[in-house]
C-alpha cells in the first residue's frame, strides 16, 4: 500500500496458493466464507448480515491498464449468497467477531465488511475494525488469478492501535499481525 491514512502502518503478504480455474474458484469459496480466519485458528461469529433486498452498489470497472471501462453504478439486489451447500457468503455490510488467542487472553475483534472485490480474475472482501478490536483500521483478503493460471492470495492492511491498551504494546500487536499474515497465507497453501 502506497499512501496508508497518516497515522496508519502497511502491511502486504503475498504467496501462491495453486494454478488453475479450480483453484481459484475454490479459493474464492473459502475466502468468501470466513475460511481464511477459521483455518488460521480464529473463531468467526457472524453477528448481522445485510438483508437480501438491500442495493447493491457496483464500483468502476477498470481494464488491466486502469484505464475506466464502466462508470459506477447501483444495480439489483444480489440474489445468491451462498455456496451451493447453502453456507453464506460474506457481504459489504456483514459485521462478525473475529476470536483468538494472543498475550495469554482471548481476543475479541469486532469488524464490518466494506468492500466486495468482483472482478474476473480478481475477487474477495475487506473489512474494517469496529469499536472493541485492539486495531483501527483494513485488512483486505484477495484471490487473484494471474494470466498464467497461477493463483494467489494476497493480505493487505493498514491498522495503528486502537486505544492507549494497545497502543502500549504495540511492538506485540505487530508481531501478532504478522503471525496471523503467515497463518492466513499457509490457510489456502495448504501449509
């Protein structure tokens, strides 16, 4: 991330996770269902949903130059949201407690979904924390396909601690995040 919001620390983790359309579709199927937390060893408590009816807003369409091809606009209401077992899918607008064991307690860290990222070769979800996480801040979570076939994860995120607590420990809370990176990337590699 190049221009973080002043006050605010980047961080990017990338790694393969596999080649070809199965895979990518079946990447973007555990992202979009909370498997990247669940199998890095957090808990996923979904707490609200946005309802079915709700517009969906569709942002503007870029070519691989980032050249604009289609203005944004708001569309129809998105009808499927689930897998075809039935499981949801993650949502712009979804808020969830995320669970974990760090500093010898269990974490609490609430977050609201804020983007769905739908494009063809590129899909996934970002969230940003609520009032209750130890950060303020994004973290997104994206499935990339590249021309090659190759499929890849990539974690970013900018975040600064959320109150005078954390911010005492800042140094840990770093660490942490990096760890939970690594755990994230190893979740779809299959480490």
């Amino acid at each position: 991330m190049t221009y973080p919001p002043e006050g605010f620390t980047p961080a990017e983790s990338r790694a393969r996770i596999g080649h070809g359309d199965q895979r990518f579709e079946t990447a973007v199927m555990q992202a979009l269902t909370w498997q990247i937390q669940e199998r890095s060893g957090m808990g996923v408590r979904v707490e609200d949903a946005p309802e079915d009816d709700e517009v969906r807003y569709n942002p503007v369409t870029f070519d691989e130059h980032g050249v604009p091809i289609a203005p944004a606009s708001i569309g129809s209401a998105r009808v499927e949201r689930t897998t075809p077992d039935g499981t949801p899918l993650v949502t712009a607008g979804t808020t969830a407690t995320l669970t974990m064991h760090a500093f010898g307690q269990t974490v609490h860290a609430p977050v609201r979904v804020v983007a769905i990222i739908d494009e063809r070769d590129r899909k996934g979800f970002a969230y940003g924390t609520l009032e209750g996480h130890p950060l303020s801040g994004e973290e997104s979570f994206v499935i990339e396909r590249t021309p090659d076939g190759s499929v890849w994860l990539q974690v970013r995120q900018f975040s600064q601690p959320a109150s005078r607590k954390w911010r005492f420990v800042a140094p840990l809370v770093r660490r942490q995040q990096r760890v939970m990176a690594e755990k994230y990337l190893a979740a779809l590699r299959g480490d």
